[in-house]
C-alpha cells in the first residue's frame, strides 16, 4: 500500500512558513533572553535555519521585533474583539477584556513577555519613529470607543477616554505579564470605579 504523498508548498507558503517559524522562535528567545540579548543567529539557528533565512525575511532586528508584536497582537486580538462585542454594559464588556487579556497572559506567558520586551525595544530612542507610535495608537483606539460609548449611554462617568485606555493599556501590558499570580477581579474592580457613572446600578 502506497502512503500518500504530502502536497509540496508553493514557493509562497514555504516563504510564509519560513517567516513564521523565524517569528516565533524569536518571540521565545525574546521572552527569554531579551531583544538585546537575542543575537539574529540564534534564531535562525532556534528555527532550523541558516542566519541567511533571518535577512531573507527582515531587513533588521527592528523589523523582526515589530514582526513579533503583530504576531502575538494578531494571536490575542480576535479574543479581545469578541470580549468588546459581547452583550452587557460597557463596564461588564471592560471586564470581559481584561479577564480575556490576563488569561491569555498566564495560557501564553512566553508570548507575553516577549511583546514586552520588544515593545520596549522598539520604543527605545534610536528606533524607527513609525516602529511603535502607530502601533500604539491602533492598540487603544477600541478602547476609547467603548469609554466613549459607555458615556453616551450614560454607564460611565466624565473622563479622558485616551488617557484612560492608556492607563488600561499599561497595566495590561507591563504589571500583568510580569507578575502572573495578579488577581484579575482586583484590576476589573479598580478600572469599574475609575470609570462608572455614579447613578449606574453595580
């Protein structure tokens, strides 16, 4: 009995899985070791490849690192964006988000800490203007639409919708991956009263 051959991959997919297997291999080598401390070699190395396959995909360690970002946005986003479109108030759908971000910090920590460590990279001075300050305005823009309208519905009391997703934003994206036994009602409860209107029923 003959066993049936494997489909060969286009030159397309093979690129794409290439691309992939260099992004995740550098995504734990991040959390591990750090940007900084992560040479190109060592994810090539990590995934199987020759250093050849790293400048093949990505022109520099910025872009690699920006690559990781999108890869872990791209893995956790689809679950926030159910949380955001779920039923309930505002508030109950802002505690939707955050337990859904804090549970998937603790079932991948790996990758949580790995878009901490090239977050912080790519924010240093020397790198690219366009390599985070965009991506950090996309991250919190759905943010501001639910403050905004939880405002309009009258849910939420009087505040900076920016400022405050900038807030949620920081402690989701620095105490919690970095301290995994935090309590996720305890960060619910304190942004619930940051932002419910007085006369909005508990």
């Amino acid at each position: 009995m003959t066993t049936p051959s494997t489909p060969r991959l286009t030159r397309r997919e093979s690129q794409e899985l290439t691309r992939r297997r260099l992004i995740e291999s550098a995504a734990g080598l991040f959390a591990e070791h750090g940007v900084r401390g992560t040479s190109l070699i060592a994810v090539a190395e990590t995934a199987g490849f020759s250093r050849g396959a790293v400048h093949g995909n990505f022109s520099d360690k910025d872009e690699l690192a920006a690559a990781v970002v999108q890869f872990v946005v791209e893995d956790l986003g689809p679950e926030l964006d159910r949380a955001l479109s779920s039923a309930g108030s505002a508030n109950d759908r802002l505690a939707a988000y955050i337990s859904t971000h804090i549970d998937y910090c603790r079932r991948e920590p790996a990758r949580a800490a790995a878009i901490i460590a090239a977050v912080g990279y790519l924010s240093r001075p020397a790198a690219p203007a366009q390599s985070y300050g965009e991506r950090s305005a996309d991250s919190i823009a759905d943010l501001v639409a639910l403050f905004e309208d939880g405002q309009r519905r009258g849910e939420m009391r009087s505040f900076d919708p920016a400022t405050m997703a900038l807030a949620l934003r920081s402690v989701l994206d620095t105490a919690v991956p970095t301290h995994p036994s935090i309590e996720a009602h305890e960060i619910i409860t304190l942004f619930d009263h940051a932002t419910r209107a007085e006369e909005a029923p508990q």
